[in-house]
C-alpha cells in the first residue's frame, strides 16, 4: 500500500469518527435541552411554593417548609451537574 492510499484510509477514519461525534453531540445538546426544560418547570414549581411558604411563614407546616427546603436542595444539586456538563 502506498502512501496515497494510507492518507485516503486515515482521512476516511477521521471522517467516519466526525460524523459520529456529530451525531453525539446532536444528541447530548438534545438532552441537555430536555433536561434543562425539566429543571426549568421544577424551578417554578419550586419558586411558587417558596412564595406560599414566606408570604404565609407563620402558617407553612414544618412538613411543607422541609419539602421545600429538600426541593431547593435537590435543584441545586441538579443544576450544579448540568453546569459541569457543560464545562
């Protein structure tokens, strides 16, 4: 084999491997999309019950204030992983 048809093989490796990374990436923005809309419709969830809970304080359960507070928590956490996905 010659060094032509080496070239022609390598550049044909590389673009089978572009084209897959492509792809991937398609799909990784796709599911980074889905999962921020989640967190997006978790965050307003969450953000009206913080409301109900300040604006009534001296009425919000202690149950209600530690599922709010597990909530919180728990988006945090979600949202610090989406984060370093992305870096």
């Amino acid at each position: 084999m010659n060094l032509q048809d080496d070239l022609k093989k390598i550049a044909e490796k590389v673009r089978k491997y572009r084209d897959e990374a492509r792809v991937q990436l398609h799909l990784a923005r796709e599911d980074v999309r889905d999962e921020w809309d989640d967190l997006e419709a978790d965050w307003e969830r969450f953000r009206q019950r913080l409301d109900r809970i300040l604006h009534d304080a001296s009425d919000a359960t202690q149950e209600t204030r530690e599922a709010a507070h597990k909530l919180g928590s728990e988006l945090r956490t979600r949202y610090e992983n989406l984060r370093n996905r992305l870096k």
